[in-house]
C-alpha cells in the first residue's frame, strides 16, 4: 500500500528513516549497487520527496492479518 512521506528520523546506526503517512517507517538508504537514492543524501533532496509514496509493506501486513 503507497503512502507518502511525511518526514524523517535518523536511526541508532545513523541511516535515514522515512515517516509515513499512515504511521509506519521505512529505511531509505542510498547503497548503491543494490539501492540508489542520491535525494537522501542531502537535506534538500529529502525535502523535495516529502509527499511522494513508499510502498507501506507494515500496512499491506495490517489489512491481511
């Protein structure tokens, strides 16, 4: 279920966290290879993408249990 981004937080390991609009959080880290997010390096890039949605897989886990 897609749910935008309302702001962030960064963990106990220093790795940025999106919070979502329905309560839940989601890691967003920029680890290329296997992940490229340059926009979470920089705080004007984690700004612009406040309000585009992650894909929740907390609340899609929610509406089936």
């Amino acid at each position: 279920m897609k749910q935008p981004i309302v702001g962030y937080h960064k963990d106990d390991e220093d790795h940025w966290v999106a919070e979502l609009a329905c309560g839940h959080s989601q890691h967003v880290r920029h680890n290329p290879p296997w992940v490229v997010r340059h926009w979470v390096t920089t705080e004007m890039g984690r700004a612009a993408m406040l309000g585009q949605k992650l894909n929740c897989k907390l609340c899609k886990i929610d509406i089936v249990g």
